[in-house]
C-alpha cells in the first residue's frame, strides 16, 4: 500500500505501546469502481491490510476514514480508556515525500521536503541509476531514479 496519511495513536499499558493507523492511496478497480486501502497495526483483529470501495476516488477515500473511525472508537482498547491521542508516540515518524515522475525522459524525483530550492543541494553521490541530492549540513534532500518505470513502484507512478 503506498501510504498517503497516517496517525500513531498511544495504547496504554505496561510498556505503552503505538497504534498506526494508514490510509492509501486510492486506485481504481477493473470495474470502474475506486478502493482505498486502510490498516490499523496495533489494535487486535486488524494487523492486515483491508478496503473499501466508493463510485469515485473521494468517496473511497472517505469510507475508508469513516471505517478507521468506527474501528478505533468501537475498538476494546478505545471502551477501556487505554486508547490515547495526545500521548506522544514513541519511535521514529514517517516523513511525507514528493514523488514527481517524467515519463518522457523516464525520470522520477523522490524530494524529502516539498520544495527544494536551485542551489540547495551542493552535494550529488550517483550509483548506478539512482543521484542522491544532499543539502549543506548533509541531509538527504531528494533521489533521482533513472528508468523509473522500473524502478519506481506502480502505486507511486502518478
């Protein structure tokens, strides 16, 4: 599933531990209908990838917001108070990336930040097909794929 949001909720108890919940990225069935993919790790019954399906890529969307919503309030763990969404969740956090796709040139740019301005990367690395764009203090600032079609994911050739 290419993730396109995400909440880390906290459950407690001894240790505390998270619960992540993810929504995908629509796509559109054979049939002309849309699906949504959505997944809640952390709750019992739902470690697996489920979802639902709505006349267009919105209403997918929504149905699967409406579906993470009743499981998490209706959830045991939610009835017994030990579901939280103001604790701090522990552990590193997902990073939105921007995924831009030339399919003339058959290049795709992977930017860790939403825009990257001319002159902020002064370090490039290239290895076989893929550059790496590094900004002054080291941070990775975006990867270009060479023959993306290949390379990149279908879910992320947008």
């Amino acid at each position: 599933m290419y993730e396109i949001a995400h909440r880390v909720l906290t459950l407690r108890g001894d240790p505390p531990q998270d619960v992540v919940v993810t929504v995908g990225m629509p796509y559109e069935e054979p049939t002309g209908e849309w699906s949504c993919p959505y997944r809640i790790d952390g709750l019992d019954g739902w470690e697996h990838d489920r979802k639902v399906t709505g006349l267009d890529s919105l209403g997918a969307v929504e149905l699967a917001m409406a579906m993470v919503r009743a499981a998490v309030t209706g959830s045991h763990e939610a009835k017994e108070g030990r579901l939280s969404w103001e604790d701090v969740p522990s552990g590193p956090r997902a990073q939105t990336v921007y995924v831009t796709w030339d399919r003339e040139n058959d290049l795709a740019y992977i930017a860790m930040k939403h825009e990257i301005i001319p002159g902020e990367a002064v370090r490039q690395v290239v290895a076989e097909d893929v550059v790496l764009d590094y900004g002054e203090q080291g941070r990775l600032l975006g990867v270009e794929l060479m023959n993306a079609d290949v390379r990149l994911p279908t879910e992320m050739r947008m």
